[in-house]
C-alpha cells in the first residue's frame, strides 16, 4: 500500500516538475496520469496493491470535490451577479453537452455497426 | 466570555486543522446516509448535501472560508493523486477501448467542445464577464485539470473549482431524466457522456447505477481531462484573440 502510495505520488511530483519546467500546456497530474499509463503498459499490468490504491482513492471521489464545492461562500457576491449567466451555462450547458455526447456515441456506434456494452 | 470552557475549546479547536477536516468528513457520512434513505435518488446528491450542511456550519460559527479549508486543504490534496489514479480504470478496459475506438473518439471531441463552446456561449449571450467566461470554460473537467487551465489562462481557479463542482452535481441530478427522455439505454453510452460532462460527481453517480455505466464514466472523465488539458488552452487562446 505504501509503495503504491508513493508510484502515485512520485508520477504526480514528476508530472508537476515537467509541466513547471518545459511550460507544457497540461496540468500536472494529467502528465503524471499518462506516466502512470506508460509505467502499466511497459510493465504488463496492475499489480494487486496499485489497483487497490487506485481503487480506494476513486471510490469516494465525489468526497474530493467538497472543499472545492464549499469555496462557493468566497463567491457568493460575483455568482449572485452574473447569476443569469452562470445559472444558464451550468444548467443549459451541461445538459446540452450530455445529449450531444450521448447522442454522438449513439449515432457512430450503430455506424460502426458494434454495440456499446457486452448486454446493450 | 472567553473565561468560558466551551469558548475556550473552541478557540483552541478552530485553530487546528482538526476540526474542519473531521468535519468535512463528518457532513459527507451524513450526506450519504440522507442520500441512501432517499433511496439513491439523484436529487439527493451527496457533494450537493455535503457542501451545504458546511455552508450552513461555517455561517452559523462565523467562520471564513480560509480556516474551513486550512482542514479540508488535506481531502482537496487528494484530487491530485485520484486523477494520476485515473490510469488505472484507463489501463483495466484498454480492451473495450481498442473495439469502441471510433465512438468513443467521436464523443470525446464531441463533449469536449460542446461542453466549452455552450459554456462561453450562454455565458456571453447573458452578459457574463471575460473572467468568468474563462472560468466557466473548462467546468466539464476534473477539479485540479479545470483548475489548472482557467489559471494558465487568466480565469479564477478557485471560481472554476465552485463551477466545476456544479456542473458535476447538474449532470449526476439531470443526467439520468435527460437520457430517459432521449431513448438512450445503454449504460456504456450512458457512462460514457456522464463521465465526459459532469467528470468525478457523475462517474461516482454512474458506479452507484451499474459497474459497466461506472466504467466508462471513469474512462470518459480521464479522456476528456486529457484532450481537455491538450485542446482547450490553444482555442481558447486563439478565441479569445480574434474575439473576446
């Protein structure tokens, strides 16, 4: 567990320091995913404790954004501002980008003539 | 007053980061009790009932957002780490991935750019500033991703972090009336455009309605943070030039 703690870490720090250094245009934690990525694929698969790591970090995932979601105190007078604006991107936006993306791999599936999932 | 034992406790406890990161984890234990007792239905999103209960916390004790998040500074450190853990739902279904290549391509640059393009577009048309504008543009994507593209572009990122965290609470309460309404049934497709648009908070929705839905929801969020990451900053750039 402890080593698989540090692999994610330490992909991070490297994706980080690469990001800060050459100016890349990806966040850091994006590079240290594809390192990651890399590092899976040269070594052939994902031993028992970095699945479990992974696992235990993406299960309670919506937890993460809490402290984020909680910054909306800090916002309060700019959001009630421009209320109209925000309400309707997040709102209209959202929706019109889960029809689109849904819609879009609906129609190139049954282009492609294959089935999206093993019971669909 | 501050003789008081109970005032005194609380000066020493508000001090630490103890308190509000306990406290963090506390209000989302019972945001997901109250999201199991309303019978997982969507309109009881748990981030939605967490951030709330500590909203109303943090008004009632007059307490600034700074010392809330010098405690929960420690759960928000963790969305780096979760992201990097990404690879490995990428790497368990490279499978899938290789046989669905052309449709999930085709919704990737499909999500992508609606969920950019709609954002500044309805933002504009209702009069939102430049500033905001840039924060909302990449509120499909992962905090930390989302963050770290409206910083390099000039927006706020701690804005983007309330709009991201929005958007992912919209698509996880909407998502599943909305693809009832347009026929759509499989739960690949279904994850897939979740995952894409509301990035961790539907991904978490979508594992609580099926493993396959939550798969590619994983699988959707890790693709777009990346073809985010890569597209987003150089059109943006470029729009922002000839236009805005």
């Amino acid at each position: 567990m402890l080593e698989a703690l540090t692999l994610i870490l330490v992909c991070q720090l490297v994706g980080e320091v690469s990001v800060l250094i050459t100016g890349l245009p990806v966040p850091g934690p994006v590079l240290g995913m594809l390192l990651l990525l890399a590092w899976l694929f040269l070594r052939g698969g994902v031993p028992e404790s970095v699945g479990r790591a992974a696992d235990a970090l993406l299960a309670h995932l919506s937890l993460l954004f809490v402290p984020a979601g909680v910054g909306v105190l800090v916002h309060w007078e700019r959001m009630r501002g421009q209320w109209a604006a925000i309400a309707a991107a997040l709102v209209l936006g959202t929706l019109i980008t889960l029809a689109v993306t849904a819609l879009t791999m609906k129609a190139v599936t049954r282009l492609t003539g294959r089935g999206g999932s093993d019971n669909g | 007053m501050a003789d008081d034992p109970f005032t005194t406790l609380w000066v020493y406890l508000a001090a630490s980061p103890l308190l509000w990161l306990s406290l963090t984890l506390v209000c989302y234990l019972i945001a997901l009790r109250i999201y199991r007792l309303g019978g997982e239905s969507p309109w009881f999103n748990p981030v939605a009932i967490a951030v709330a209960l500590l909203i109303g916390l943090l008004l009632l004790t007059d307490t600034p957002y700074q010392t809330y998040f010098d405690g929960a500074q420690f759960v928000h450190f963790l969305l780096g780490p979760a992201t990097v853990s990404l690879a490995i739902p990428l790497y368990r279904e490279r499978h899938r991935l290789q046989r669905l290549a052309l449709p999930i391509v085709a919704a990737l640059l499909a999500a992508v750019l609606t969920a950019a393009s709609s954002a500044i577009g309805l933002g504009a048309l209702l009069g939102a500033s430049t500033e905001t504008l840039i924060s909302l543009a990449p509120k499909s994507v992962t905090a930390p991703v989302a963050m770290g593209i409206s910083e390099k572009l000039g927006g706020l990122p701690s804005l983007t972090a309330v709009l991201v965290v929005s958007t992912g609470i919209v698509g996880a309460v909407l998502g599943t009336g909305l693809f009832r309404l347009l026929g759509i049934r499989d739960d690949a497709i279904k994850g897939f455009a979740l995952g894409a648009t509301s990035h961790g908070i539907g991904t978490a929705r979508a594992f609580q309605v099926s493993p396959v839905m939550g798969a590619f929801a994983g699988l959707a969020m890790a693709l777009s943070a990346l073809v985010t990451a890569l597209l987003l900053p150089p059109l943006l750039a470029r729009f922002m030039a000839s236009g805005g």
